[in-house]
C-alpha cells in the first residue's frame, strides 16, 4: 500500500497525465501498519487509492477486526472522499469506479471506496475455508447476493430478458450438450489437473478429422484436484479436491450442486473416486502414509489402510477382482483386498464395509513408485527408477524393463492388450500387455549326452552348430531335433579350437593348432536331403591359428603368432589364398574383428590391444593405425555402412569413422550405459552384455529394448535377429544360444510383443539448460544440452514430427553451448558444463531427399578437453595408494562466448570457481589450449557474452554477486595480465541472463535478470573512446513488479524485451532511451 500511494505520487508530478494507481486490498491488510499510513500519506499528498472488503481477512472475518462500521468510516477522519458501494453489484461498482477515477484524475485527489462483496472460495490452495465458516453461509451468498443473479434480475426489469427466454437459452444449451455426448456414443471424459477440469467428446466415426472435440470451457475450482469420476446417478461430475472435499457439477451446466468434506482434513497426494449404486465412494491417499476410505455424507469412515512408510502418490481399484492397489515414495507397492470375500455387488456400500487388509506388500523398484494399474490378469507398477513392473494379482514379479531413457515414469494405462506410458524424456509409449512370459518368451535346453560343449553358433536355417571339448563338431537340426555328427568323417582329423560363422551363416570355419582351416557348407536348398553340401580345407602353414574373423561375404580372416594376418577367400568348391598382413607391434598380437571396405578396397582390422589398422591387398604394412581406441580387449566388431565405418568394444563406446580413399577419420564416439558392446543387429540396434545380462538397445530411443539373464559374454554364445511374414504383417524375433552349466540354452523371444511403440518422440531425460535453433531444408533444427549429460541435434519437420538425430554424451551435465555457422550447411558448436569439460563438434547437415525433407546429420568430434585433465592424465603413472587427494571441487564452467581471428577461436569460459579462462582452439589443427585465466572476482562467474563495440571487441562477465564485468577481449596474452577494465554492480544477487544493444550516441544498453526477479536496464558509456579504460553509467531503471521468481532468460528484438522466469510467465516490454530509460510493459502469458 505505501508503495501504491508513492507510486501515484509520482504520477501526479507529471502533468496532465490522466494516470492513477488502484490499490485493491481488504480488511486484514488495513489492520496492518502499513495502510494507516499509507492513507495518511494519501491524503496529505492527494494520491488515489481505492479498497475493497471481501468480508474475510484469510479466517479472521470482519467482526474480529475492528468495531467500527467497516473501512470506510476511517476515511473521512483522514480527509479522504470515501465512497461505498454493494460490491456484487456490477452497475454500482462501475459507476463507483468510474466517478472514483474522475475525482484522482481531474482534481488529484485521493479516493476510498469500500465494495462491500463476499469471498466464496478458498484464500489459497493451502486453505479449506469450511474450518472456520459454514457451509450454508457460503450457500446464502452464492444464492442470495451472486452478481450474476442481480445483474440477470436487472436485464428482466429493463426487458431485455425474460424467463422465457432464460428458460430456452437453457434447454438450448442443455440440448447441444446432450446430442453431443450422444453423438460421441459414450466416448466423453473428464480432463482435470491442477485446479481446472473439462469435459470432452472423442470422434463419432473413423473418418471424423477432430480428434476431440472439448464441451465446456475448463472449469476452476478454488482447489487442487486429484480425482473426478462420473456419478451417472446424480448426472454429475464428480471431483476430490486436495484437501479432501468432494464436490459434486452438473454434467450438463457444470453448476455446483454440492460439496462434501471429509472430518479428515489432510492434504492429499492421491486420491480415487468410485460411483456406487446410491452414493460416491472416495479413497484418499494422505501425507500420513495412509488411506482413508469413506463415503460422502457419511462422517466416519469406513477404513483406514495403514501400512506404507510414506506418502501415498496412487490408489488404483479393480473392484470386480477384489484389488486395491498404492503406491508411495517408500519403494513400496501394497495390494490390498477384502479379508473375506463379500458375497456383495461391489457398487453397493454394504460391500466396502467389510474389512479390508493388506495381502501382499511387494519391493521392485529401487525409487519412489509413482503410478500402477490393474489389468485382467497382471498389476503394472512405474516409478522415478525408469522401470516398469509387472506382478501377477498374487504378488509374483513376471517381469521388469527400463524405458524412457533413465528417466522417471510419471503416468500410466492399460487398454485391452496395450499399456501405455508416459516419462520424464516427453516421450509416449505404447507396448503389448502379454499374459504371460510364454507368450513372447521360449526357453530350451539342449543337452545331446556327447560331453561339454565348447563353442555354438547359429546356421542360416537357425539350425546350430557345436564344438565339444571332445574335438567332436555337431551340426544340431532344432526343429527335427537330429544330429549330425561331422567329426566322425575323416575330414575333421585335427583339434580344432576357434569356430566362426559368416555372415550369411550358411559358412562355417574352424581352425585348429596345426594351422588347418576348415570350412563346411550348410545346404539351404529344400530338395536337397543333406545338411552340408561342401566341405572345403587349406593348410596355412604359418603355426597355430590364435583368431578367426569373417571380414564379409566369403572373405575368412586368421591369425597366428607374431600378428600374421591371413586372407582367405572362401567359394563353394575351394579355400584360396587372397593377402597377407602383419599386425604392428603390440603386447598381444592378434586379431578380434575385420571388415573390408569395397568401395576402396580396404581391409580393416582390429586388434587385441584396442587399435584399427587399415590395409590394402598390396602391402603387408598398415597404410594407417589408431591404437588404443577401445581399451584392452580390442574392438568387438567393425561395421562399414556406406562410406560409413563403424567400430564397437568392450569399453561402452560404438566408435564412428569417415572413410575416404586412405584415409579413415574419426567423427563420433557414442557411450552406452553397459560396458560390452559386441556388435550390431541392425542399422540402429547393438547387442552386448551388462554383467550376467544380455542386452539390447536401441540407438534410435536410446533405450534399452530387451535384457535376457545367460550368465554374461564370457561364454560361447550366439544371437540370431530377423523378420518373419505370418501372412498378415512381418513380426521381429530374436533366438539367442549360449552355454550354462554344460548345457546349451536358447531363447526365443517376439519382440513385437515387448518392444516398445513409440507414439511420441521424447528427448532430454532431465531439464535443459541451453538452446539453439536454425532452419535448415525446410526443417527446424535444435541443437541443445541438459542435466541428463548429452548434447542433441533434433529435427521437427513441417507435420510437427519432433525427433533426435544426434546425441553426443558429456561426463557432466551440459551446461552452456554456442554456435559458429561454418557454412549454410554446417555448424560449430561449442558446448561446456560439469566436470571442467569443454567439447567442440562440427554438425554438417545433408538434405538426402528433396520431397520428404530428409536431414542426415554428419557429426565430427573435434575437441573433448578438460581444465584439470582427465582422471589418467591427472593419476599419471602412480598407483591408487600413492594417488593424492584433490581437495578442490571440480569446477563447472558457466557460460562460454568466442570471437575469431583468422582460423583462431579465442574462447572466454566463465567457471564456477570464480575464474575467467581463456582459451584458443585452432580450426585448422583442431587444437584447444588454456592461455591464461584471470580470478578477479570473488564468486561464480554466471554468465560471458562477446560484443563487438566501435572497433573493439569486449567481454562481458556476470557473477553471482549481481556484478558485470568488462572486458578488453583483445587484450589477452600468454602473461595472464587480463583483467577487467570496469565493474558495476546491477543486481541485486546472481544475474542468470542479460543482453545488450548498441544505441546511438556510442552508448550500450544491458538488460539484467537473475535471482532478484526483477529486469534492470543500463546505459553506459566509455569515458575515452581511444583507451578502453573505464566506462560510466549514465540511466539505470528496475522493473520488480512482473515476476514472482527468479528471471531465467532475456530476449532482445528491436525495441521489445522479452523475458522468462521460474514462475512460468513470459513478459513483454516496450523500451526506449533518449534522456533516460523507459521501458513499459506490454503484455504476459504462460508458458504451462
């Protein structure tokens, strides 16, 4: 209120203005301090104010505040024009109103109107007003003094309204809500959340093009929501409140009809309604850990479920099974259920009387679990963990899986065979519900009473084949179940230890310790009765065979001692001789994976110590070597797709690669969440193991697809992925063979019946904390980094299609990026966050079909640098027990900017640990080095922009002190003698954004918004404009009053501001500078 009156103080300074402030306050307020004088200096410096009564200061009604007859009678003692008026009267608060404003405008004189009106709802969320009124004195008014009533009893005396007609715009209105609830043939639901809830009609037929079409405009209650239900009985809906208050609207007006509060006044976490026959049964999951089962109108309740350690965040109900399902943030799932089963119908109240109790209480969620349903035959339970649960009614684990990309799992439903599920990622997933794990799972076990099975691997015709221990090679027929036994022909005389298969699989190579390869043909021919219809040999003669690889389609790659490489080419009548290789000097010299590129006639190899090696059929010598690349177990499998090569191993990382003519250049490196990565099943889908599981997952989600517990990879094992036509549409499967205890096991699994359906794509896991767009073919590209530690290029096309076609992965969270357009077709960004961590990449962005505005993005990883090095790097050669222990925090770089010079890009990084560090990367060498660093300021640097100002370049550094710093960007030296020229402090605490403009004059407009919520705008200027050292602040203006939170995010458009905080509200300004700043608001909104 003080503020009010200083506010229309200043108003009336400037003349002729026609501007007055309104203050609306009511009877609590002006019992306090503040407004006693706030009137008196209203009414010695003439400023308006005008007051309303709402009858209630929060619980506290008038009565309690004061004696006297109301506010209005203080203000003829304090000189004020007092006026008073009916407040629910829309005529009298008008004229009041407007006589009020000629008095402060024409004559600047002060003005108290006291609109005497009533406060129906709730203060707040937190207030459940029927604890200290009734509920016929709320009735009373709402019936007796509505402004809707007097305002409709007003238009019939003046005829311009009648009951007649009141009556027909009725059953008018009444009748298009009913033709088209019948219309959408039952398919009306009730849309709530938060405090509003609506009514919609889904399509009439196939070919209707809307979707939904919504009723009523959503309706606002004075409370949270978090149950509605349909009471076809009464014809209403039916809605639980927060504080546990049941209130009932009519289905066809959404008129109130009634409210029923409960004597437990608790705040809810959860809630469920059920219609009974005759009344509304509710279950309301309180912050006490319990659930409160009772019926309106009834005081006490009928049950009180206690058993949970935390607060209930869902109450699931299948009353034709008996079911009662919670769950809380206790980890906990509880199923609970009549003791003994009442021979009742369950809409009846006689049935919710009997005792209810706890049957099973189930642990399978390592988080909070937010959300179960109930289906036929199983319950499915969704937590903070990422993972979905699925228990049988009696309480038994069938099985769990991770979606959503680690994220939490906020919602789920079950619909006839479907469940569908919605995360923390934005995605939305549809799966099949089956029964049980024998619908889409097989398990076999195999044991042919020969001996101890050595290796195993999958045919062409998904037949086996295996090598015992005994030296005996079996070619097993699963579905006839018949054996042949090859090692009783005298083709197979040797001991044989190494089996692989080609990628066709219909070839079969074994390599003993005398140097012999051995091949065998599988017969993939109906006509022809014999499993193997060629049987080919060579001795290689170069001592014992250590690896074999298949490097394509009928190239057999080997190695022996001392790294040599052997190239044979296998076709159906003989084994011969193609090139020969050496392997560079390495502790363990031999092969683990090989691929040949046609294209340019490239052999690629992998090696045990991690290294790729490319070769031509010429040389015996590498033409170039990375070594290293994937730890000490080597690349598990090299791909080549196009001009394309890519690598997988044992260290988490699929590895990416350019090939061009002789040259191999690395682009991407992609970390999954298990350490072996063995190979590829698809162009979008990799295998590999997760301690004991096998895994896989999907590249495109990002998701893990399927997890099947074998033991781990350490044993021979196999995996067979393909599609089969059932006559209506084409179904994927995988069979996966490996060894357990001596036995052989296979899997079948249908993977169309657990593979999730993707119904909308998601993207970041967790929030996101930088933001850029472009426009590229038609398409809208965002490149952009979050808390969830990966750095995404995504995509959304003109059908509003959004999806993400690169993501790269930090150490940390990513917390700043900026971007560099190389060229129209090709982006530079730098990216930075935890860890101390900087990485640049280069996204080059290629328009593969012109019709559908296909993108493929190119990605190339140029720099992944750290401050303080990496973990080896920073160990050295010392081992963990000589190790010191770094005290310092790692540092969290802020914010990054770069100017260029030349193919130079000088970066200035502002780091939590109050440091700017300066940096040059060259674009040539793609080299990043730290020049120098400068620690001037006493806390976090927030916030680095580069400006180009009169000739030159400036930095521009914010802190969590409210300071901004300048910077000569250009004055940067290997001496570290950089500091900064001017500091002005413009906050009031951390500055989050700001942006600034050039304006005439030479001058410098900064727009400031951080923890304060409020924008603070500056004109500056420098003192001497040959020598940058100092500047002077010339206008300053604070607007405090259009957040409620901290300012997030400021945007600078001509002469408008746009600005975003916490609170959700975007605001608009309107600014200009001449002899001072002015800057007015213009227009707010919500963004949720």
């Amino acid at each position: 209120m003080p503020q009010a009156v200083g506010a229309a103080y200043a108003f009336k300074r400037v003349p002729n203005n026609e501007r007055c402030v309104i203050c609306y306050f009511g009877d609590g307020a002006a019992s306090e301090g503040d407004a006693h004088a706030a009137f008196n200096f209203a009414a010695t410096l003439d400023c308006p104010v005008i007051i309303r009564n709402n009858g209630y200061a929060i619980s506290t009604p008038t009565s309690e505040q004061y004696r006297g007859d109301g506010i209005a009678a203080r203000g003829p003692a304090l000189g004020l024009h007092t006026l008073r008026v009916d407040g629910t009267d829309t005529l009298a608060v008008y004229n009041a109103v407007a006589r009020a404003r000629d008095l402060a405008v024409r004559g600047n004189k002060p003005v108290l109107i006291e609109a005497m009106s009533y406060r129906v709802g709730h203060h707040s969320t937190s207030d459940d007003s029927t604890a200290y009124r009734s509920l016929e004195e709320i009735q009373k008014w709402t019936n007796d003094e509505s402004p809707l009533e007097k305002f409709k009893l007003y238009l019939e005396n003046k005829g311009f309204w009648d009951a007649d007609s009141d009556k027909a715009w009725q059953k008018e209105s009444r009748d298009i809500v009913v033709k088209t609830m019948q219309d959408g043939g039952g398919r009306s639901i009730i849309v709530f959340g938060g405090k509003q809830f609506t009514i919609v009609v889904g399509p009439v037929g196939e070919d209707d093009p809307v979707a939904f079409t919504r009723l009523f405009a959503p309706v606002v209650c004075h409370d949270w929501l978090q149950a509605a239900a349909w009471t076809p009985r009464d014809n209403a809906v039916s809605v639980l409140t927060a504080h546990n208050v049941v209130q009932k609207y009519n289905d066809t007006t959404l008129a109130l009809e009634g409210s029923y509060s409960s004597r437990d006044n608790s705040i809810l976490y959860s809630g469920l309604l059920l219609a009974l026959e005759r009344d509304v049964l509710v279950m309301a999951g309180t912050v006490y850990s319990e659930v409160i089962v009772y019926v309106c109108g009834e005081e006490e309740p009928l049950h009180r479920l206690k058993g949970h350690k935390g607060v209930i965040f869902s109450i699931s109900c299948y009353p034709e099974k008996n079911i009662i399902v919670t769950t809380s943030d206790d980890r906990s799932v509880r199923i609970w259920g009549p003791n003994v089963t009442p021979h009742l119908p369950w809409d009846s109240t006689e049935y919710w009387r009997k005792e209810i109790v706890c049957k099973h209480e189930l642990y399978g969620h390592s988080a909070r679990v937010m959300r179960s349903c109930i289906t036929e035959d199983q319950i499915v339970s969704v937590g903070e963990d990422s993972r979905i649960c699925f228990w049988t009614h009696d309480g038994v684990l069938i099985r769990k899986v991770k979606r959503h990309q680690n994220a939490g799992i906020w919602s789920v439903k079950a619909r006839r065979s479907f469940l569908i599920t919605g995360g923390g990622d934005g995605a939305v997933t549809a799966q099949y519900l089956p029964v049980a794990e024998d619908e889409y799972q097989k398990t076999d076990v195999l044991n042919l009473g020969i001996g101890n099975p050595k290796q195993i691997a999958y045919s062409a015709k998904a037949n086996l084949y295996i090598l015992y221990e005994s030296n005996r090679f079996i070619y097993y027929d699963i579905e006839k179940k018949t054996t042949l036994d090859l090692s009783n022909q005298n083709y197979f005389e040797s001991t044989f230890h190494a089996m692989s298969v080609s990628p066709c699989r219909k070839l079969c190579a074994l390599a003993g310790k005398n140097s012999i390869v051995k091949v065998v043909l599988e017969n993939c021919l109906e006509d022809n009765p014999e499993f193997i219809t060629a049987k080919l040999s060579i001795n290689l003669e170069d001592g014992p065979i250590l690896s074999l690889q298949w490097a394509g389609q009928g190239l057999l790659v080997t190695c022996t001692r001392d790294g040599l490489i052997t190239v044979l080419i296998v076709s159906l009548t003989a084994v011969t001789l193609y090139a020969v290789f050496e392997i560079p000097n390495c502790k363990e010299r031999w092969l683990t994976s090989a691929a040949v590129d046609h294209t340019w006639d490239m052999f690629i190899l992998g090696d045990r110590c991690g290294g790729i090696h490319l070769y031509r059929k010429e040389s015996k010598v590498p033409l170039k070597s990375f070594s290293k690349l994937h730890g000490r177990y080597g690349p598990t499998s090299i791909t080549i797709i196009q001009d394309q090569v890519i690598t997988t191993g044992r260290d988490r990382t699929i590895k990416y690669y350019k090939m061009t003519g002789n040259e191999l250049t690395h682009t991407v490196t992609k970390e999954l969440d298990f350490h072996w990565v063995e190979r590829f099943l698809d162009q979008q889908i990799v295998c590999g193991f997760k301690e004991k599981m096998f895994v896989m997952f999907s590249l495109r989600t990002n998701e893990t697809l399927l997890e099947l517990a074998c033991g781990g990879g350490h044993r021979s094992w196999d995996v067979l992925y393909y599609n089969q036509w059932n006559g209506i549409n084409e179904k994927s499967f995988l069979k996966l063979v490996y060894l357990k205890n001596s036995n052989i096991y296979t899997e079948t699994v249908s993977l169309g019946k657990i593979v999730p359906i993707r119904v909308a794509d998601g993207s970041h896991s967790k929030e996101i904390n930088c933001l850029k767009s472009y426009q590229i073919a038609g398409r809208t590209i965002f490149i952009s980094g979050g808390e969830d530690t990966t750095l995404r290029v995504s995509s959304l096309d003109n059908e509003m299609e959004f999806n993400d076609l690169v993501i790269c992965k930090h150490l940390s969270s990513v917390r700043t990026l900026k971007t560099y357009t190389k060229t129209r077709d090709e982006v530079l960004v730098i990216s930075a966050g935890g860890r101390a961590q900087i990485c640049i990449n280069s996204f080059k962005f290629i328009q593969i079909d012109r019709k559908d505005d296909m993108i493929k993005v190119e990605a190339l990883d140029l720099v992944d640098y750290m401050l303080k090095g990496t973990d080896k790097e920073r160990k050295g050669d010392e081992t963990w027990r000589n190790v010191s222990v770094d005290p310092e925090p790692e540092t969290r770089i802020m914010d990054v900017d770069y100017i260029i010079n030349k193919n130079e890009y000088t970066i200035f990084a502002g780091c939590s640990d109050a440091s700017v560090r300066v940096l040059v990367y060259n674009d040539e060498k793609a080299t990043l080095k730290m020049i120098c660093q400068s620690s001037f300021a006493r806390a976090c640097i927030l916030k680095t922009t580069c400006i180009k100002y009169l000739k030159y370049d400036l930095l521009i550094s914010c802190s969590t002190r409210g300071e901004v710093a300048f910077w000569n960007a250009r004055n940067v030296n290997n001496n570290c003698n950089f500091e900064p020229f001017f500091v002005t402090t413009t906050n009031m605490s951390g500055i989050n954004s700001f942006v600034t403009r050039n304006i005439p004059d030479n001058r410098i407009l900064i727009a400031t918004g951080g923890d304060d919520n409020a924008l603070h705008l500056n004109v500056l200027d420098v003192a001497d404009r040959h020598n940058l050292s100092s500047m002077q602040v010339l206008h300053s203006l604070v607007l405090d009053n259009h957040h409620s939170s901290a300012i997030t995010g400021l945007c600078l458009v001509d002469n408008l501001i746009l600005s975003t905080s916490i609170d959700q509200r975007i605001t608009l300004y309107r600014w200009k500078v001449s002899d001072k700043i002015e800057c007015k608001f213009v227009y707010q909104t919500f963004s949720d």
